[in-house]
C-alpha cells in the first residue's frame, strides 16, 4: 500500500506537519521541577464539585513548583456545549483562588503561546498528526456503519477482549482502491489507530497517586477521528497535551482504564508521555456504604451549592486540602495563621481510593475559619452574600452598618473566639435577637431559673440594668441581685448547699438572657445588652416580666 498516496486522499488540505507543530509549540523553558497542568473542561456550564477539587489539585501540583496551570476547553461533542458555560466555570474556579496562568481565560478570551486552547480550533491540528500515522501505516480509514459496530458488540458479548482488533477490524488491510471506491461512493469513514498491541502485552505505568500501575496492553484499533474529522478524547489528550507541553496530566481516575490506549497513542506518535495523576472520586457514605458524590442525588455536588449557603471560599478551599492531602491538618495545627498557599501541596499524599464528603467537618472546618476572621470581614462577606441571596439580611445590615459589625464582633477578635457560624445563611438565626424586626420572644427558661424566680428577678433587673456601665460593673450589679432574690453570687456556694438557695448566679443571668433574646445560649450577654440600646433593652424585659407574671 502506497500509505502517502493514501494520506493525500484521506487528508487532501492537510499541508502542514507535525515538525511545523513542533517547531510552533517548542518545549517550555522552565526552571528544573517547574510543572505544566492544566484543567480541562467540557463546556457543560456546570462545575461539579469533583471537578473543583480535581482542578485544585492539579493547580497546586503546578503553584507549588512555580509551573503554569492551563485551561483547555473540550468542546469537541457540540452536543454538550452551552452558552456562556465557560465563563460560569471559570467564574466558578475564581472563586476558590484558582486563577489559571495560561489558556481559556475567559469566553472566547485566550491567553499564551501554545494555542488555540478550544480544542474545536484545533482541527487542523489533529489531522495533521493523523496524516502522519497515515503515511507511517498506523492509521487507517473505518467504513463500518453503526449496525455493523452493534452486530460485533453483541457477537462479543462473552469474548474477554472487546472493540476492534483482530478479526473484527475488518477493514484494516483494504486496498486502496476501495477505499477510493467508498470514499467517492460518499462513504463516511472514521479514522482508527492500527494498535500495535498483542493480548499478552503489558502497559505499566507509575501513577503519582495510585503507584505502580500493570494492565494489559491496548489492542484495540479505537477511533482517533470520527466521520467529521473530530478527534475523539484519547487522540486529542495525546496531541494537545504534548504540544502544550503538559508535563503532569491530572484528570478523574475514570479515565486509567484508557491509560493503556493514550500510552500506545504517545508511543506511535513519538512523543513522550506525561507524568499521569489519577484522582479518586469524592465519595459519600450512604446506607453504611460508600458512592460518589453525585450530581443528581446530592445539592453539595454543585459548586454553586457552596456559595448559595455563604460558605465562605476560604472555608471550602481549606476543607478541599484537608480531603486532598492526608497531612494537612497536622500542618494546619502546627500553622494555626498561616496562607493555605504556605501548604506544601503533595500528589503522594492524596487517597487512592476516594476521600469522604462530610458536611460535618465542612462544618467545622468553616466555623473555624470563620472565627478567626476580624468582624469586619465577616461583615463584608456576608453582606455580599446577602446581597445576592438574602435581601433580608442585606435591608437589617443597611439600617447601621457599624452596628452590624459590633453585633458581629461579639466574642471575635480575641484569643478563643466562639465558632457559631459556619457559612453566612447562619446569621440570620444568629443575629435574629439583635433586631426587632427580627427578634422572636421565647420564655422559656432552663436550670434553676422558674417563672416566680424569673418575676423577682426582672422586677429588680428592670431598675437597676444601666448600659452605661463597663463590663465589671455590669456584672457586679447582677450579682449584687442575687440575695435579694434568694439566690447566690457565687456558684460554689451553691452547689455545696443547693438547699439553701433558688439558684445561682448563672440562674439569674439566664433570665435576663432569655428575656432580652429568647435564647438560654447566646454569645456574651454584657455585649448583647450594649448593642440593643436602653429602649429595648427596657421593652423586653418589661415584656418578659409581663409574660412570667402570667405563668408564674
Ligand atoms: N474533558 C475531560 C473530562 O471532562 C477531561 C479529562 C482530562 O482532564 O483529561 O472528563
């Protein structure tokens, strides 16, 4: 077979070669260690958590060794392209700090020497390097229809090896004059790899996560351009990636059992292949078992989730290292206020098998966050939040803003700040008390505090309370109460001889708690009643006095 004569009728506007490329899109010049990474998205418009966190993590596989971390866009299946969907995941990325170096940096906006990073540009590209496997004899063009390809599936239902190879690439050694014949007959043809493979070869390969990898080796004749000269995945990940001169591919681990096909595709195409890291799904344990995190079933798997709710970025980013890197809250104890980006990012120490999703330690992990922030911050935050999603809270804030942040500053800035918020939806339950607006009585009392306790206690309370007293003043007046109303000031007292008194101190406090906020837990009680101010601070305990006369 004269295989040029054939590249020239299956590729006939096709000029350029695969030097020409080569020479285009030369090696990086970077310094020793330095990675090229890069995220590679379907324009669905919709960023799955997975894909965030897969993303994190080959940009902080590029960040760590001052690489370049790349976004290539794989709108090769017009099928699955949305409006807009690539500024929305971009967006999406931006919010969690990654910003990418090079690539698709906005819609339609491209930024660097190795592209066009759309891969539906990049058509010229492709055929080239599959002219060139044509003139080297390792690829040839597939009349098969798609009943043809049915028939074989079924008749392959119990073989061990699938796909086209052997026997069933029946159109592997066609003359060339029929593929004339059937090209000029309008035939449409895809183009298929001559896979190099045997069945007892063997693929190995060194994955950065999972390790030492075996399998066997591709014999498969698979499709490297479909009838509309589009490559499929496994053909544009092996041109694309070289010629960006991606060092380090980190992509789902759905894709190892492909890893053999992409080997043999770097190997017949003379490039060397990448270092590859596969990562695990984020998995969700359900039922005492374990499965992925999944778009249908679970509202945490859209990263639109976490902004909706005000997870605050840092929140989210820190949780993602702690679900990436094994080591990482060792690190975050030994480096209370240090920058996430401090964090020596490592591929090794990811899990192999899936990390666990849990809103819990979400949870957690974001109420510490939070706490260390300055109230000012976290004002900010939230407001912007609510402007977006809470117009509630947004209206309250802009009543006084300086107030807003002293009511959020209560119990903040100091050495143990309390760890009440974990995303910014729970402010407006946090902070409903300090509004009128917003403020829902509840009298209900806990410990030794009863209704007839409550009565004496608020008839003093009400001509005593003077806001303009510091904190130490404040709280001798309520202890100076105590006796007046049968109980103690000090607690120890009390609990060595509970008979002797009504209650305590702390007994005494919670009414005044519940009655100015309708909670028997609250943040610092001197700061509370401060913010409210002398009037409402006077109508709620009025109103409460009123309400336990009634009960008591
Ligand atoms: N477009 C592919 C996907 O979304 C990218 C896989 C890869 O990173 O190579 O699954």
């Amino acid at each position: 077979m004269d295989y040029l004569k054939l590249s020239e009728l299956l590729f006939p506007n096709i000029d350029k070669t695969p030097d020409y490329y080569e020479n285009l899109y030369p090696e990086r010049q970077l310094k020793e260690g330095a990675r090229v990474t890069r995220f590679a998205p379907s324009p669905t418009g919709f960023l799955h958590f997975g894909n965030l966190f897969t993303c994190l993590v080959s940009y902080k596989t590029a960040e760590t060794t001052n690489g370049v971390f790349y976004v290539r866009v794989e709108d090769t299946d017009s099928k699955r392209k949305v409006e807009g969907a690539i500024e929305v995941m971009l967006k999406g990325l931006s919010v969690y700090g990654i910003v990418p170096d090079e690539g698709v940096i906005g819609e339609n906006t491209e930024k660097g020497e190795y592209g066009p990073y759309y891969q539906s540009n990049r058509k010229d590209i492709y055929q080239a390097y599959a002219k060139s496997l044509v003139i080297q004899g390792l690829a040839y063009p597939c009349f098969m229809t798609p009943d043809e390809l049915d028939e074989i599936r079924s008749a392959q239902e119990n073989e061990s090896i699938k796909g086209i190879w052997g026997k069933w690439a029946k159109h592997r050694d066609l003359s060339y004059e029929e593929i004339e014949r059937r090209i000029n007959a309008g035939e449409l043809w895809t183009l298929r790899l001559r896979s190099t493979g045997t069945p007892e070869g063997k693929c190995f390969f060194d994955d950065m996560i999972k390790g030492k990898i075996e399998m066997p080796e591709n014999v498969q004749d698979v499709v490297i351009l479909k009838s509309d000269g589009i490559p499929t995945y496994h053909f544009a990940h092996a041109v694309d990636d070289h010629l960006m001169r991606t060092t380090h591919v980190v992509r789902g681990d759905e894709w190892i059992s492909s890893t053999p096909i992409h080997l043999q595709l770097f190997r017949v195409l003379g490039f060397k292949p990448p270092k590859y890291a596969h990562v695990a799904p984020i998995m969700k344990e359900e039922n005492g078992g374990k499965r992925k995190l999944s778009k249908r079933k679970d509202p945490e798997a859209a990263v639109t989730y976490y902004a909706e709710e005000g997870y605050p970025s840092e929140s989210v980013n820190e949780y993602m290292l702690t679900l990436a890197n094994s080591n990482f809250e060792d690190w975050r104890r030994m480096n209370k206020t240090e920058s996430l980006e401090k964090f020596p990012f490592n591929l090794k120490k990811m899990s192999v098998s899936g990390a666990l999703f849990d809103m819990a330690k979400l949870s957690d992990v974001s109420k510490n966050v939070i706490s260390t922030m300055s109230a000012q911050k976290v004002f900010e935050l939230s407001y912007e939040w609510a402007k977006e999603y809470n117009a509630e809270l947004a209206a309250l804030y802009e009543k006084d803003k300086e107030r807003a942040a002293a009511i959020l500053n209560i119990d903040r800035e100091n050495k143990k700040p309390r760890k009440d918020i974990a995303k910014w939806s729970d402010i407006p339950d946090y902070i409903s008390y300090m509004y009128d607006e917003t403020f829902k009585p509840c009298y209900e009392l806990t410990g030794n505090a009863t209704p007839a306790l409550a009565v004496k206690v608020l008839e003093k309370y009400i001509d005593t309370v003077n806001l303009s007293d510091d904190k130490d003043a404040w709280f001798s007046r309520i202890k100076d109460m105590c006796e007046g109303v049968g109980c103690t000031p000090n607690v120890k007292d009390y609990k060595s001889e509970p008979e002797k008194f009504a209650g305590h101190v702390g007994d005494v406090s919670t009414v005044i708690r519940v009655a100015l906020t309708g909670r028997t837990n609250t943040p610092d009680l001197y700061s509370i009643t401060a913010l409210l101010g002398a009037e409402t601070v006077k109508q709620r305990l009025t109103d409460a006095l009123k309400h336990y006369r009634e009960e008591a």
